[in-house]
C-alpha cells in the first residue's frame, strides 16, 4: 500500500492539474466553441436518437463511419437535453486530465524504481522496499504530472472538442499497467494474479482503438512484444488474450459499419482524406520548391478536393485546374466510397512522384516530432518560440535519460512507450502528420524526461 506521504503528493499531483487546465479552460473564451471534427453534433445525434451519425435538416438522421466511436460516446453522457454545455465538455477534459496525471504519476514512480534498483535486485517490489522514502519517486512522478498538465500540444488540446485529451490518458493507462506487470506477477500468486494485468492491458487498448484506429497498430505490436518479453507460457496466453480482447473491439465495430453501412470499415470513413490530404500535388509542389519554414497553403488543394466529383482526382490534370465557383456534389456517392476515392487519389498521386513521397516520408516525421510549431498568420512569435524552447528541453532530458539508463530503458517494461513512438511515427509517416498527431504520446515523453536525473542505487547483496 502506498504511504501516507505518496497518497499526498499524488493528491497534489492532480490537484495542481485540475488547476492548471481548469484554469487554461476559464481564461480561453473560446474554450470548447468550435467543433472541427463534428464530435459534439455526431453526440448529439447519438444522445437524441441512438445512431451514432448526423441529424439532417429535416431532422432524419445518417449513420457514420467517419469518426471513432468513444469519445463522441463519451459526450453523449454530458448531454441530459440533447444539447452539451461547455461545462460538460470541461468536466469530462478536466476528468481525463486528473486520470491522465495519477497515471503518469504512478508510472514514473515506478520507473524511477528499476532505475535505482541495482541489476541484482531479483525485482521492482522488493526494490521498492529497500529504497530511503525520499528515494520513492515521489517527487519525479510530481514533475512529470506537471510536464504533462503544462504540455503545449496537451494544454491546447484540452481546450478543444477533440480526441487528444482521452487519447492521452488511454495511453498512458496502457504504459503503466505494462510496466507493472511482471513486478506484480512475481510478487502474487493465484490465477487471479495472472490474467489481471493481460485484462486490463487488453481492455484499454481496446478503448484505444475504439478512440483512434490509429492505436490498433500499437496493440498489434505490445501483442506480438508480450511473448518476446516473458518467454513463457504465460507470455503466450496473454498475449492471446489481449489479442482477443482488441479483436471483440474491432469486431464490433466493423460488425455495426457493416450492419449499418454495407461495408465491413474496421477503421473509419477518414483514412482516405487524411492520407489524400498528405499526398496530393499542391502538398508535393509544396515539397518540391523547398519552401522551408513557410507553412503550406492547402488552399489550392480545398479548392480542387470540394470539386472532386467534377472530374477524376486520381489524374493530375484534375489538381492543376483552377476551380472556382460552388461545388456540387454527388448525392448517390456513399461515405465508403467517397473514402475509396481519396486513397485512390492518393496513391496515383505517390504512384506519380515516387521520389517526392519518399521526401514527404521525412518531412511527415520531421513535423511529427519538431519541437516548433509552424509559423502562421494569428500566431504570436515569442510564443512559438517558448513552445520550442519546451521541448527541445523535453528532448534533450530524454536523450540524457537514455543514454544514462540505456541498459534499462530499452527493457521489457518499458517496450510500450518506445513501441507507441514507433507507431506514431509509422502511420504519420504516411498519412497527414503535425505536431498535434504526437499528444498520445507526451505523457510517456514527460516520464522519460524526468528520468534523466535518477541514479542507480548499489546493490545490496
């Protein structure tokens, strides 16, 4: 059981975030206002009729496949009327947040702990007790709760209708059970013991998934890693549950798009705008003058993309047409194929500029992973600078953390957060990449950074 001294300093952990974003929430007039991604009106829908769509003019409503499921889900809870409040959206952001720093500060605690532990030391609990109090991590899981509540990226995004606020507390969720998992398992016994961990793994993950497709990758991977890292059978039948576990998630899922749509989605409708939206010519000419450090004007693209059923966006001829005037729109065209039409456009567009694609590849990860933001129109300066200096800061405490550690950091339990970065980094490689797509990641990313500073305790023989 945790001390008194560790419930306090957790207690404050999350207090000092419910204040933090609470107070970014109440200082932002324009907190929870816009909704970009449709979340809030896909809630509605789903509170007032029980679909999981849009609600037309004449109040029929659509069922959809162009957005996950949970967290308009989610909303949907806050909306007793029918309508959600910006009181409601702030209380389920602020929810996640407080969940999102005990998480992280559990984590990190226990991380501190095999750091310190000397490699004789048969495990992460008995370690635990041969440590001074003032050694327990207690104060590192603080900073990195308060890295994360101050994140940039997760600070703006807590403002927002969207996905990144619940992103990041399944993820970090998923990493601390990961790294807890063998410690308790060789401290317990009982079959209990044994499926606990694979069940819980297997259940966010699922929820992950279930939040954005794009984490299915990261559970097949933490699947495949789990019988490499115990070399057992216990690896392999966790793995197996694990695995069945996400696969009722995206049976299910695919099993409603099929039901409701025609067609087996077991991702989204939006995969094929986003990867079009990566690849595409205005974006390739973008890339091929070299116009470093100028944003690109995606406004060519809009343009042409709004008339896409006025010609063939698959040829190139289609993107070097001025179009101007008002879009029409092709009302036998259904979501599953107007998504098709995109990844097809988009892959003539690669299949056209293979050498481009391969740059677009490193500037999609170099965006993904630059600690400054883009310079743009409404965007202050000294700010973007301070954002930079941030994480180049986070950066250089995660390079000394690696170096330092980097026998350990590369074990078994810490496979989640570097098997995460992999992910991110393979599927916004390819698909529309910015600093934004990298916020599921940044509490592991604060853990890491606060990392650098702890070191190793003799052994005690």
């Amino acid at each position: 059981m945790p001390s008194r001294s560790t419930l306090r300093m957790l207690l404050l952990a999350i207090g000092l975030t419910l204040s933090i974003r609470g107070l970014a929430t109440f200082l932002d007039p324009d907190a929870f206002a816009a909704d970009p991604d449709a979340y809030r009106v896909i809630a509605k829908t789903l509170r007032q009729s029980g679909v999981f769509g849009l609600t037309g003019a004449d109040g029929s409503t659509r069922p959809i496949a162009f957005r996950p499921p949970l967290y308009p889900w989610l909303l949907s809870i806050g909306m007793p009327g029918g309508q959600a409040s910006r009181l409601a959206v702030a209380t389920l952001h602020l929810v996640l947040a407080a969940l999102t720093s005990c998480f992280v500060f559990l984590a990190t605690r226990h991380y501190v702990v095999q750091l310190r532990a000397a490699g004789r030391t048969t495990d992460g609990l008995q370690a635990w007790r041969k440590l001074p109090a003032c050694d327990s991590g207690d104060r590192l899981g603080l900073a990195a709760a308060l890295l994360t509540a101050i994140d940039p990226i997760l600070l703006r995004q807590s403002v927002e209708v969207m996905t990144e606020t619940l992103a990041a507390t399944l993820t970090v969720a998923v990493i601390w059970m990961w790294s807890r998992w063998d410690a308790e398992d060789a401290t317990t016994t009982g079959q209990r013991a044994s499926i606990f961990f694979p069940l819980g793994i297997g259940s966010l993950l699922a929820l992950a998934y279930l939040c954005r497709p794009t984490f299915l990758v990261w559970a097949v991977l933490l699947v495949l890693a789990t019988p490499i890292r115990f070399r057992n059978r216990r690896g392999v039948r966790s793995a197996l549950l694990i695995a069945s576990i996400v696969a009722l998630a995206v049976g299910g899922w695919t099993w409603r798009n099929t039901r409701v749509l025609g067609h087996p989605i077991w991702a989204t409708t939006h995969g094929g705008y986003t990867l079009l939206l990566a690849n595409n010519e205005s974006f390739y000419r973008y890339l091929s003058e070299g116009q470093f450090g100028q944003a690109w004007d995606a406004t060519s693209f809009l343009n042409a993309y709004a008339h896409r059923y006025e010609g063939d966006p698959r040829e190139a001829a289609f993107w070097r047409r001025d179009w101007t005037g008002a879009p029409s729109y092709d009302a036998t065209v259904s979501e599953f194929d107007d998504d098709r039409l995109c990844y097809e456009s988009a892959v003539a567009t690669i299949t056209r500029h293979p050498s481009v694609f391969a740059w677009s590849v490193v500037v999609r990860v170099g965006r993904l992973w630059s600690p400054f933001p883009h310079a743009v129109a409404g965007r202050s300066t000294p700010a973007a600078l301070a954002v930079g200096v941030f994480y180049i800061a986070l950066y250089v405490a995660v390079i000394v953390t690696v170096v330092r550690h980097r026998r350990r950091v590369f074990a078994g339990r810490w496979w989640a957060i570097w098997l995460l970065a992999i992910t991110l980094t393979g599927v916004h490689a390819v698909y529309w990449s910015n600093l934004r797509m990298r916020a599921p990641i940044m509490p592991a990313i604060a853990i890491l950074a606060v990392c650098s500073v702890v070191g190793k305790q003799p052994a005690d023989d």
